[in-house]
C-alpha cells in the first residue's frame, strides 16, 4: 500500500511542477473540458499525504522516500520525525526555507 501512496506522490509532484501539465488542464477548462482537466493535480489539489494515516506519516522509510519525491511532504511527517537528524538534514538539502518552517529550530541548530 505504501507503494501506490509513493507512485500517485510522484505523480502529484510531476503535474504540480510541469508548467506543460498545468498549460493543457487550463486549456482544458477553457473549453469547457472540465471532466478531463480534472484528470491532472493542480496546486489548488489535496497532497496525496493529507489522506495518509498516522501509521505512515510515523514511518521514518516512507516519510524519507516521500521527501525524495516531493519536499512539501514535510509538512504531513509527525512531529516526532520532524526532530530526527537524518530527516532534517535531508529536509535541509532539498529546500531551506522548508526546512527553516517544519523541522524544531533544536534539531537545525544541532546539525548546523
């Protein structure tokens, strides 16, 4: 199950930053296509982690691999992961300014 919540991430995270996939679900709803434009994610989309039960937003493998696939991924990951090292210094090396607003100001200033 984690898989398939790991492929449809890839995929939000691949049509939110296409500006080519967000140029045709426009096009597409101006139209008049609405049905088939609501085939693509947009940024107005639910992260596909908001649906996620604790049980995996607890799990340090599958919040990393998320992270790896898409940053804002961070903001569903439980506070305890939040002041994992491992977790922070990866958070940290994709997106700072992330990295600066989720993870305990504690846990950045014990690996900077």
């Amino acid at each position: 199950m984690k898989e398939l919540v790991l492929n449809e991430l890839k995929v939000y995270a691949k049509e939110v930053n296409s500006k080519s996939t967000q140029g045709v679900r426009s096009h597409m709803k101006k139209l008049g296509l609405h049905g088939f434009a609501d085939d693509f994610y947009s940024k107005k989309s639910k992260h596909p982690l908001s649906e996620c039960s604790e049980y995996y937003l607890d799990d340090k493998d599958f919040i990393t691999k998320a992270i790896k696939l898409d940053p804002n991924s961070i903001k569903f990951a439980s506070k305890t992961l939040r002041q994992d090292k491992q977790i922070a210094k990866l958070i940290l090396k994709k997106d700072k300014k992330l990295a600066n607003k989720y993870i305990f100001k504690k846990t950045l200033s014990e690996i900077k």
